[in-house]
C-alpha cells in the first residue's frame, strides 16, 4: 500500500447526544428515502449496529449510538 492509496478518507461524524439512526440520516443524507438512508447507515456502520443495544439494564433506552461512535456517512470506497 502506498501513501497516495490512504489520500482519500471516509467521510464521518460524532454523534450528537440521543442521535438515533433516524436523526442521523435525517441530518446527514436528507436526499435520500428515510428508511433507505437508515438501512445504509446500518449497513456502513456494522461496529455500532451490531452493538448489544442499550448498557447494563437498559440505561440507554436501546439506543446503540454513543456520542463517542465514528458513524461512517458515506459508503465504504471501492478499491480500484
């Protein structure tokens, strides 16, 4: 791997406090259908996704996203 190989980089963010899948793709890909922008964030962003939902009880009320989570916005870039 060369450095001109890492040049380009995904496109992200930190989560606002109590973002939830829906407000994010609300936010961040407002052209898009809001169940299909919700299903590709999920599928960009398996790490939080397939999280256990909620803390210890349910302290979270089953929202997966922390606000410390790198939440992926675009898709992964295809290797050419």
């Amino acid at each position: 791997m060369t450095a001109s190989t890492l040049s380009r980089v995904r496109r992200s963010i930190l989560p606002q406090a109590g973002d939830t899948w829906a407000s994010i793709a609300a936010r961040e890909l407002p052209d898009m259908d809001e169940a299909a922008a919700t299903g590709a964030l999920q599928s960009w962003n398996l790490h939080v996704f397939m999280r256990a939902a909620g803390a210890i009880g349910g302290v979270r009320g089953g929202n997966p996203i922390l606000p410390s989570d790198v939440i992926f916005v675009e898709p992964p870039v295809a290797r050419t």
